[in-house]
C-alpha cells in the first residue's frame, strides 16, 4: 500500500528511532506493574543524572533545594525531588535546554491554556517514543497511521496555508473539513466513508456528527476509532456520536511539554503510558515526569489540571496492568469572581457532575464571566423549566447569593481559536 510505503519512508527520515521504540512498547505493554515501575525507577535516576549534568536551571534547583539524586531508592522517593511549576519552566525555558549536543532536535511549541507561549527543542529520540506510545494506543483498536483519516483541527486558513495543509494531508493519508457549508459538508461526509479513524478536537467531532444526524445522513459504519483530544469530551456527546458513527469518542491526554500521558482503551479506561511518564496525584493536581526526554527535561511538572488516579490495585478487564487515570476534571488556576469572594473554576465540574448523577441531565455547557459577580450560563440543548430549576438549584447550592446570573437554552457555544472551553473569563487577564 502507498500510504503505507509513505509513512515507513517518512518514519526512517524523520522518526528513526520509532521502530525500535515501537518494538520495546508492544513487549512492555504485557508486563506487570511491578515490572513498569522497576522500569520507571531505572528511568528517573537515569533522566536526573543526566538533567543535572546536563540543564543548568536542574542543577541550580537541585542544589538550591537541598535534593541529592542519591535520595532516590524507590519509585515512591520521586515525590523528594522539589516540583517545578509552570511558571518556573516558562520563566527558565532556556536554562532548562540541555547543553548536551544531541544528533537531532525538533522545535516544540504551544501556546498554553494561559496564552503565554512555550518553545523548546525536543530530541529525536522523545519525539520517536512519544509519537510510538500514540500509535501503540491506535494498535488497540486495529488502526494503523497510514489508515485513512479524517481530521478535525481548524479549518480558518489563508489560501496559501490550506494549499500547504491540503498537500501534508495528502502524504499522511488524511482529510479534514475546511467549511460547515452544505455542499462542502457533504463532500467531507463522502469521504468519511472511506475512513479507518476519525480524531480532533472533541467539541468538533461532536457538532460534525449532530450535523450528519440532523441532516439525516446515512454512514456505513467502517470506522475503527474516533479519538477526541486537548478538550473535555462531555458525556452528552456520547449519543451524538454513537448515533452517527456507531462508536463513542475514545480519549487521548498529554500536553506538548510532557508528551502523552495516557490513552484509553477499547474496555474504557485511560491507561497511563507508564513507560514514558510517571503521573502522581497530588491534592487532586496532576505532576508528571517525563522519561525520555532529555533535550527539555520535564521533571515533577505540575502541569495545571486536576485528576483522579484509580487504586493503584485497579485492574483493567483489558488485562493491562498500566495505572488507570480515571478522569481529568479540569484546568487549575481559573478564578471565578463573585460579588465579594473568589471561587474555584472547577465548581462548575461539580454543579454538572451532579445534576447528571442526581437527574441524569446530561448537558453540553459553557460559562462565561465578564464582570465581577456576573455570570453566563450557555446551555447548548433546549431544556424544560423543571430542568433550568434543578439547574439553578445546583448553582446556588455552590454560590448562594454572592453571584447574579443567566441561563441561556438551546445555544451555540462559544470557541476560541477553534478551540472549546468550558469557562471563559477576562477577569484575570
């Protein structure tokens, strides 16, 4: 197959390592636990050696914190080595670069939750075993990368950026909806017919099948995996989804500075990518290690979301002893400003969390806060009085009468460079 030749051509080019990374994660991905967190444990000493010797920010840091690599005995010492914040690795980004002089570097960016852009050079060596723990995950449910795809990432393009993306699609197999325009949709659901795997971001992949089902578009059910990545995949898009494709969105989480983190399988559960990162819990917030990058070392990162890690005796019916992440609740750090008080963002997990449980109301939300004490609540379905009142209920459990607000029904829901977010706030900017 060309699409396959292709992909093994470009994967010698720019990945060579990623054969033998794909090689090691398939023996891996059998063992015991015990087995992952000797592997684990081999892998942090051997990246603080090297940060240390190598990233003049790490051995400042060490030494300033009294942390001596020789303090590491057992996977469970990883929580001695001091945390590094997110706005410490974007204040020392070029301290923390390695001075080692690696065969081959890639430029890595991303603009973050917070706007404030990060840039850093990763080695080929990560990039290969990053991109293998990806493909290892598509492995789980039949999908090669050079299998046919769809690809929903954004589609707001200057005539000379869609002719270069249109050509980078070509060579990997790939599609993607440049307009939501009938004719155009249409043409986009034609080639989906031909598709293994369809992935993007998950408010995308949802409005793509609410359009299909509404529309009344009928598709052979070929496709293998829809995965939905960098945002929420709420529960009431489950429906949409099934009902067009006959699958549910599977999840993928990681972020460019730490690489993937974990990957969910076809039993349902996000299993960690043990091998490349080790993720701690703690007070609800994510810290992740990355093992194998050493150009850009990222070590005891709190990354900014808050988790829920499973028992670490929680077993897969998968047979995959890999930890289980059983759920990403949402981004730390966002305020919410009442009339007087300063309040969590993640309320608004809970009031929604609750009334699906308590009423089974499965509701596609956004809040939205201009001024202090004001909130917007956005509600993408038509629901009933009775509905809003359950509603209203849970947000006045969580902030009584310090906040004035809305509820809007049956609304688009905002995104920002194509982008969804459960709440938007200028408050803190």
């Amino acid at each position: 197959m060309i699409y396959k030749l292709i992909f093994k051509l470009g994967q010698h080019l720019r990945n060579p390592s990623m054969e033998e990374c794909s090689l090691f994660l398939k023996k891996s991905e059998s063992w015991s636990l015990e087995a992952l967190e000797d592997y684990q444990l081999k892998k942090l000493k051997e990246i603080l050696r090297f940060a240390y010797a190598y990233s003049p920010f790490y051995r400042n840091y060490f030494e300033v914190q009294n942390f001596s690599i020789s303090q590491i005995k057992k996977i469970d010492d990883i929580r001695k080595v001091p945390i590094v914040t997110k706005r410490l690795l974007l204040d020392n980004t070029l301290e923390i670069q390695a001075t080692y002089k690696f065969k081959k570097l890639f430029k890595a960016s991303t603009s973050g939750s917070t706007g404030e852009g990060l840039e850093f050079s990763r080695n080929e060596e990560a990039d290969s075993f990053n991109r293998a723990a990806i493909f290892r995950g598509y492995s789980w449910y039949r999908v090669y990368p050079w299998d046919r795809n769809a690809y929903l990432w954004g589609f707001n393009f200057s005539l000379l950026e869609k002719g270069k993306t249109k050509c980078l699609d070509f060579l990997q197999n790939r599609f993607r909806i440049f307009s939501y325009e009938e004719k155009s949709f249409a043409h986009f659901v034609q080639k989906l017919r031909s598709a293994k795997y369809f992935h993007g971001y998950s408010s995308m992949l949802f409005q793509t099948a609410k359009l299909i089902n509404e529309r009344g578009l009928v598709l052979p059910k070929s496709l293998k995996m829809i995965k939905g990545t960098s945002e929420k995949i709420f529960d009431s898009y489950q429906e949409e989804v099934k009902k067009a494709f006959g699958l549910k969105i599977i999840s993928e989480y990681g972020a460019t500075e730490s690489g993937i983190i974990a990957f969910e399988c076809p039993e349902g559960n996000m299993h960690l990518n043990m091998e490349g990162v080790i993720v701690e819990e703690v007070d609800n917030e994510i810290i992740v290690t990355n093992l194998q990058m050493k150009s850009f070392p990222v070590i005891r990162y709190a990354l900014g979301d808050y988790i829920q890690l499973a028992p670490r005796d929680e077993v897969c019916s998968c047979g995959r002893k890999h930890r289980i992440l059983k759920e990403v609740i949402g981004r730390i750090g966002q305020n919410v400003y009442g009339i007087e008080g300063v309040y969590p963002s993640l309320y608004f997990y809970y009031i929604f969390k609750n009334i699906a449980k308590n009423s089974d109301l499965l509701l596609n939300y956004q809040v939205v806060q201009v001024r202090k004490g004001e909130l917007e609540f956005r509600i993408e379905q038509s629901i009933n009085e009775e509905e809003i009142r359950i509603l209203r209920k849970e947000i006045e459990k969580y902030f009584e009468k310090n906040i004035r607000y809305k509820v809007l029904v049956g609304v688009n829901l905002i995104a920002t460079k194509h982008k969804f977010k459960s709440f938007l706030s200028n408050m803190d900017s």
